[in-house]
C-alpha cells in the first residue's frame, strides 16, 4: 500500500496576523529613472529605507514576460524532474530549505550564477529557451544595476562616477540570479494565518533588483520594527540596498530587512539579480564618504563576509561581526 503523506505547513513558521504586518504602504518611494531628479531621490530612499521602486527602466515587458512564462513551466514540472536541478549547494533547484542553517520557507526556486550560461541541467528537457531569455535578462540586469549604481554615486556627488558599478560590471563579479517560485497555500485563505514564504533577512550583496507578478506578499521593515506591505506591480523593479553598499558608504546608505509572506489564493513568482563584487574586493567605506569620520566597520573582503552569511541564520544581523565597537 502506498501511503501518500498529507501536505502539511506544520514545520513553517508563522507572523501574527496583525493590523500592522498587513499595512500596505503607499508612501514607498517612488523613482522616475527618466527625470533628471532621480538621483537626488535615489539618494534620499536609500538614506531613510534602503528601497525603492523603478519605473520608465527601459527593460520591455516582453522580456520579462517571456521569461516568467519559462519559469512557471519549470516550476510546474513534476517535483522529480526539478530535483534534477538541484540540490542548491549553492546553485541549481532548491526547495522549502534556504541556506545551510535551517531556514525553511513556503518556497521553491532556482539560484544561478551570472557568469556561466549553462549552470543548470534539466536532462532531456528542451530549456533552450528558458537559458537563452535568462542570459539576455541577467545582462540586460547588470545594465540597469549598473545605471543605478552611477546615478547613486552622481546623487552622493563622489567621483569616479563608476566606483560603485565597477563592481558589478567586473568580469570577476559575484552577481547571482534567483527566481523564486512560492506556491499558493489555500489553507491560509481559510484560516486567515500568516506564513512564512522567505525568512526576514538583508541581501549581504551590493544592490538587489527585484521584480515580481502581481502577487502580493513582499514587506519591509522599518526603522521602528513594524512591517509594511509593498504593493506588487508587475511592471517595476524594486531595489534593495545590500550590506556590502552600506558598508562602503559607511552606513549612510541602509540595508534593507525584508522578508516574504506566502499567499492563500495565488502564487507568486519574483526573480531577483543581486549585484555583488568580485570575491577578492575589500570591502570598506569609501574615503571620499569618509569626511574625517572613522569607519563604522572592520575590514574584510567580500569572499569572507559572503562565507560568513552561509554560517548565518536568514533573520541574523550578520554586519554585526563586522561592526567596529568604538572604544571609550
Ligand atoms: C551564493 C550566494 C547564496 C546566498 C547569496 C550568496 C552569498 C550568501 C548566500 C546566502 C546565505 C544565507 C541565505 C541566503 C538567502 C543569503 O542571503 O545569503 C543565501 C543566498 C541565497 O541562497 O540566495
Ligand atoms: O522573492 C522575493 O520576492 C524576495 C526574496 C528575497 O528577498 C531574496 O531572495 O533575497
Ligand atoms: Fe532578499
């Protein structure tokens, strides 16, 4: 006989169903990439939250939609023909488990490098597609991570205008992709319960870019703790500051904590590039932000901070290691 194991969301972690975790925001600010007063407001959000939306980025819908087309296809695949894609050690499929350290979530996804076109190994499946639109979408990602990064610095008035996007356009950058793919859970409709898609947690890269359909579920966290709801809108990119930026700016420039609630009528798919250095860069406040100010931080590089954060927990404050303690 074969026992088929009810499916059962037990093991995940649920938030209180507050009025505060369901508040959605509508004062997340909001960047025009065309006007010219885009880097000053660039500036301003990532001085107050560390986030913000993109609109006119010039990345067609087609692109985007293609793409997600080919990854709902992959995500619909039975579990044993994903699995052929993992396990993620740290690329490939990964399911439900997010880093080494028990972080579990109402997730799946695919977590790719950006510098290899065949990372990953669907046998006897034609992914031609998929790979050919995830190879043009992860350059066109580097382009605009890149555009941003020197509208940061041009806003921060710091010379040279590439010091930021010189590390993400390096050859030797450590940029990755994911698309993550979090299931509708029709047990949460019923029971009005929050659950867990993606663990709170800062991205420990530069910049991330994130685009999602319009499937609700993304949060951020303020500076006072309370979760705000960011309303989902397909045709945006959402931009967080990594640690590594908040570094090099000497914590003018914050982190995001962010996290993703999973969804009881619909499924949600995000596929994010995040913008990371290469290994051997040394990560530190950049002396032109220094203005005779001691640095907030230790120094390290970003292959050491990187293997930090797979000894971390999701929800870990994993800068604080690297926090300089001043002495009195
Ligand atoms: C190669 C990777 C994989 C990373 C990013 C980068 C460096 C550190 C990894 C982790 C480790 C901790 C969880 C995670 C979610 C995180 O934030 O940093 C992981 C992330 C990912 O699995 O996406
Ligand atoms: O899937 C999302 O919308 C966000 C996930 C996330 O924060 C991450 O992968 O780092
Ligand atoms: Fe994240």
């Amino acid at each position: 006989m074969v026992l088929l194991s009810k499916p059962t969301t037990e093991q995940f972690t649920y938030v209180r169903n507050n009025n505060m975790s369901t508040t959605f925001s509508s004062s997340i600010p909001l960047v025009d990439l065309s006007k010219p007063d885009a880097k000053n407001l660039i500036v301003k959000a990532c001085e107050d939250f560390g986030f913000f939306k993109v609109i006119n980025h010039g990345i067609p819908m087609e692109a985007i939609s293609q793409l997600e087309s080919e990854a709902f296809k992959f995500f619909s695949l039975p579990l044993t023909e994903k699995e052929k894609a993992g396990p993620a050690n740290p690329f490939g499929y990964g399911n439900k488990k997010i880093g080494l350290n028990g972080d579990v979530g109402w997730v799946e996804y695919l977590l790719l490098t950006t510098n290899e076109e065949h990372n990953f190994k669907l046998y006897g499946r034609d992914i031609e597609k998929f790979r050919c639109l995830l190879k043009d979408y992860k350059c066109a990602m580097r382009n605009m991570a890149c555009k941003i990064l020197d509208l940061m610095a041009e806003g921060l008035k710091i010379q040279p205008k590439n010091v930021f996007s010189k590390l993400v356009m390096d050859k030797e950058s450590d940029s990755i992709f994911r698309v993550n793919h979090y299931p509708a859970c029709p047990e949460l409709a019923i029971n009005g319960k929050n659950l867990i898609g993606f663990g709170e947690h800062t991205d420990p890269q530069i910049i991330s870019l994130l685009r999602s359909n319009n499937t609700s579920g993304f949060q951020i966290s303020l500076r006072d703790g309370t979760w705000i709801s960011v309303p989902p809108d397909h045709s945006s990119f959402f931009i967080n500051v990594g640690d590594s930026l908040q570094v090099m700016t000497n914590g003018r420039f914050k982190s995001v904590r962010h996290r993703v609630l999973a969804n009881g009528i619909n499924p949600r798919l995000s596929m994010i590039y995040f913008g990371g250095p290469p290994l051997s860069e040394k990560i530190a406040p950049l002396p032109s932000l220094m203005k005779g100010k001691e640095s907030l931080y230790k120094e390290f590089t970003w292959f050491e901070y990187k293997n930090s954060t797979y000894g971390s927990r999701l929800a870990d404050n994993r800068l604080g290691n690297y926090e300089r303690i001043a002495a009195s």
